[in-house]
C-alpha cells in the first residue's frame, strides 16, 4: 500500500515538447474525442438517478464540449469508483477511499460526498448513503480522535511502524484539526437539509463530545497532551519535531494541529485556516446538541470554546504584510512568529469563505487572497499553462487544480472564474480528470490520476457556475 506521496513517481506521466506551445491538443483522434471516461455502468460502486440527471441538465447547458466532458466525467467519480455501501449493525454503513489509496481520510470522504448533499431529498439511495458515511465516522472518531485515515478493517498498515499509538484500524495517524472539523460540517449539513436527526444517537454524541476534549486537549493549557508523532523518513515534513510534540506554543487558546490538510507537518502549530473552521463547526455541533440531544451543557461548552477560539484568532492571526497590508498568516506560534503563505489543501486560507468562516468581500480577506494568489506565498507558482497554489507534499512548481477550483468558487468576478475553467482545461493532460498536482510547465507530468476529490469539487465548481454565473458556461471557454 503506497501513501499520496510515493503516488507522484509512479503517476507522473512525460510527454516529450508538451511545453513547446500553449493550446496542447490531447486528442489524437477526432473518434475519441471526449469519449465519456466513467467506469462503465455494470462496474460503478454506486449510482445515484438524481446525480444523473443533475449531470444531463447542466451538460445541456454548457456550451464547451471539453468542459462539458469533463463535467461528466468528475462529478459522479466518488459514487463511481470509491464508495462501499451496506447495512452493518441496522444502519447505513459507508467507506470511501480516496482514489488510488485504500484508505479512508475522514477529510476526504467528507469532501468527496459534500456535492451531493443538495439531493438528498429527492434521492433516498443517495441520502442514505451519506448517512452511512456520517455513521462510519463515528465509529472512527471513537476509535482514534488523532487519526487521519482509517482501514475499512483492522487489517494493519504500511505505518505500523510510526512512532505513535497506532492500531490496526488505522492506516494513518497524523493529527490534524480538520479531520474532526470535516465530520461535524456534513452531519450537520445534511441534518439541515434532510431533517434527518437520527444519525446523532448515543454513538455520535460520545464522538462529537470526544471532538470537543480533543480540541480543548489541544489548546494545550495544561501541558503538551498525549499526542505525539514521528516517522522514520528523509522527508522532513513527513515526521513532527521535539520529540514527535512539534515545535513550542505558548497556550493562547488556539487549538494545535501538528499537520495540515495535505498531511504535512506544521511549522508553527496554530494552523489558522483549521482553527477558523474550528470555530464554525463547534457552533454547528453546539447546535446539535442543543437542538437534537436537549444537552445544553455540552452547546454552551461549545459555543464557549468557539468564542475563545475566535477571539484569539482576532488577536493573533492577523499580521502586517509590507505589501498587502493587514492579512491572515497561515501559521502561529503565540510568541509572536508568523507564517506568510498559503497551501492548495482545504482548509487555506484562500478556502475560507468556501467553509464559511469568513465573507469574500471583508477587506482582511480580500488582502489576505491577493498575497497568497502572488509570489509573496512561497507556494504560489505561474507557468506556461496555469497559475496557482501548490504546497511542500508535491515539491516546487507543481500546481494544484484544487486551488484553481477553489479560487473559482470563492470569487465573483466573471473573468477571474473563466480563467480559472480556462486553466483546469488546458491542464487535465487529455485524462478528462483532475490531479492531485501538474508542472506548472509541463501539465502532462501530473501527479495521481485517480484523485477523486479534486474531481468531485471540480464538478460542485461547475454546478455552483451554473448556478450563480450561468452565463459564463453558455460561451466557449
């Protein structure tokens, strides 16, 4: 079993000249031009009537052949190929894997079904199986708050051997406050859009009060906590310094995230994209309790530990930039260090709007996104092809179409989003797919071609085009 990052050499693809012109033309034959790319309909993990016809009624209203094809292809890739649904117990029961790795992220899977929670109201199949995704999380929180990834069984993993407190149930166990954010953003979205309560039974609860301990464990006020992590490796951001505790914070009631959502590790371990969304998803969790379980004690700590949260992002997050002014660091310590830049992985800072922790048109955003959509982030990259924002998990000049997509959704200027498509569209190396990452140069040397998230918000990018811009797809892009 590989992990994501030894999927970059064994995935990347080279096609000799490519970066010779700047219109690359995939198609060798007119016959094959976009040929529908799904698993054929006898293999498909799961097929859903309303994610059908929601693909038939907005490809109808797309001019763009490509983009159109590509549409088709991303939109449906986590029902087609990553999802396993049963009853265990009486209830729904969902694993999904991420692509090319048997695993299961609670971010990821999280992601991978968040497009289609809109039609679950007129799709039961399809409700019920993110039930059972909100039911399979549980389960994992309670096993191991700390973990990432999980195994669909207790079968072992290539990580055995990380010097953490692994089980056979999990694949991975990186720390990072999202995970636990992810789960809480769709039960209770889909609570708010079925008005399904049931999946917060006794089960759900003890892990949405797990969350809350972990997060407050975190805070670290009362020492480091019992987690810690490091792995035997030559990759530096694979492993967690001081003896696997990461480096020193000084307690100011920002929560600790010893990785990030690309499952690299923190510099500074007041990751303020995850505490942002922290803050959100113990209110919508604090809901929950309240309004489903009648369990005000457990609401008021939430709403108290979000509060404290927001407060302390107030005073520490934001930072003077000599460029852009007043913007969000990515990165704190407490003792006053902060980090300038931005990473392609959700939740960025460049994604916070799309989480809902911040509105697209506060000025603190607005400065924040101009710095890291510029070569003041580090990770930001501008090459024959594309522009975007990348991370250290890949390497240097290698583009995330999650970042295009995700500058997409979060903008509202109508030629910023049709360059966006224009650049996700010259850059899908004639897969149809998107990738985890491409050469900024080169799109044909890209790393996993199985990604079903990068595909599945590719697809939600579209349907929120056509719903808030529907012009932009009714021309050539």
């Amino acid at each position: 079993m590989l992990n994501r990052r030894d999927f970059i050499k064994l995935n990347a693809i080279t096609t000799a000249g490519l970066g010779a012109g700047l219109k690359p033309s995939w198609f060798d034959s007119p016959q094959k031009r976009f040929e529908s790319k799904r698993v054929s309909p006898g293999l498909r993990r799961f097929t859903s009537a309303a994610v059908e016809s929601t693909i038939m009624r907005i490809k109808g209203d797309i001019t763009d052949p490509e983009i159109a094809w590509m549409f088709e292809n991303c939109y449906p890739n986590t029902l087609d190929t990553t999802v396993k649904f049963k009853d265990k117990d009486g209830k729904p029961d969902t694993f999904v894997i991420t692509g090319d790795i048997d695993a299961m992220w609670l971010r990821d899977s999280s992601a991978q079904v968040w497009p289609y929670l809109p039609l679950i109201k007129e799709d039961n199949e399809l409700k019920n199986l993110i039930l059972g995704v909100i039911n399979r999380q549980a389960k994992c929180i309670l096993i191991d708050p700390y973990a990432n990834a999980f195994n669909e069984k207790a079968s072992g993993s290539e990580w055995d051997s990380d010097l953490t407190d692994m089980k056979p149930e999990l694949h991975e166990r990186k720390w990072e406050v999202d995970s636990l954010c992810y789960p809480i953003r769709l039960a209770y979205n889909y609570w708010k859009i079925s008005g399904d309560s049931t999946f917060f039974d006794n089960e759900w609860q003890k892990a949405g009060k797990l969350i809350l301990h972990t997060f407050i464990t975190q805070q670290r006020k009362k020492g480091l906590g019992p987690y810690h992590f490091q792995r035997k490796t030559t990759v530096s951001t694979d492993t967690a310094p001081l003896g696997g505790y990461g480096n020193p914070v000084r307690p100011v009631g920002l929560i600790c995230s010893i990785f990030r959502p690309s499952d690299d590790a923190t510099i500074y371990p007041f990751l303020i994209p995850s505490n942002y969304f922290a803050v959100i998803s113990l209110r919508q969790l604090a809901v929950l309790f309240g309004q489903i379980a009648h369990d005000q004690s457990t609401a008021k700590q939430c709403v108290a530990l979000a509060n404290e949260v927001s407060a302390a992002l107030q005073k520490y997050a934001v930072a003077h930039h000599p460029v852009y002014g007043n913007v969000l660091a990515y990165e704190v310590d407490g003792f006053g260090n902060q980090l300038f830049m931005d990473d392609a992985n959700v939740p960025s800072l460049l994604a916070l709007p799309y989480l809902d922790a911040i509105k697209t048109s506060d000025p603190l955003y607005q400065n924040t996104r101009r710095m890291v959509l510029s070569h003041s982030n580090p990770y930001f990259f501008r090459g024959k092809y594309a522009e975007g924002i990348g991370g250290p998990h890949v390497g240097l000049g290698y583009i995330w179409p999650m970042s295009i997509i995700i500058r997409a959704i979060t903008s509202t200027d109508e030629k910023e989003i049709t360059q966006c498509l224009r650049w996700l569209k010259t850059t899908h190396a004639g897969t149809g797919f998107m990738h985890e990452s491409f050469n900024k140069d080169k799109p044909a040397d890209f790393t996993r071609k199985w990604f079903a998230w990068a595909n599945t918000l590719f697809g939600e990018m579209v349907i929120k085009t056509h719903q808030n811009h529907p012009q932009i797809l009714k021309r050539m892009i």
